[in-house]
C-alpha cells in the first residue's frame, strides 16, 4: 500500500535515509513505538500531523550539523510517519 498522504510528496530526504525508513516498515510496532514517540496517542489522524512535526525538527537539527542529531531517532519518527500515513490512507479507503 503507498503512502499517498499528500504531504509526504513533499518531504525532501535523502535517498538512502527513505528507503531505510522503507525497510523499517516491517519492523514497525505500532503500540510500542507510538507509546514512545508520542505519549499514547494512537488515532492516525492526530499520530500523522504530530510526527510530521517531530520529522520537520529532526530535519532542521540534521540539516545544522548539530551534534545532538541522532539518526536513529529520526529514522524511527519517518518509520512511524510511513506507517501511519498508510494507516491513515487505509482509513479513509483512499
């Protein structure tokens, strides 16, 4: 299933960095890693927005060179972000 949210089109990262974020999709643990991420929230149509936030503000530190820029958290945000946006997708029957 694609993740056709439109906002995802528009999300600029390194090649390497989605298709990891890709080969994540089948480690993802819906429960546990959203537990993590966003405190309990579990309805893709709040998850969606707030990890698109959480993703924007990894990018911004990755894009500084900071050195607090972890790119496994990062990559765990975009692995949820996938998975919700496809959640999401699903949800409408788009």
């Amino acid at each position: 299933m694609p993740e056709s949210h439109p906002a995802l089109s528009q999300l600029r990262r390194p090649g390497l960095m989605m298709r990891a974020a890709r080969f994540g999709l089948v480690h993802y643990r819906r429960g546990r890693q959203l537990q993590r991420l966003l405190a309990g929230e579990m309805r893709p149509e709040r998850t969606v927005p707030r990890l698109f936030e959480a993703e924007a503000a990894f990018e911004e530190t990755r894009r500084r060179g900071d050195a607090a820029y972890s790119v496994v958290a990062h990559l765990e945000v975009l692995v949820a972000l996938l998975a919700e946006c496809r959640l999401l997708t699903a949800a409408r029957g788009s």
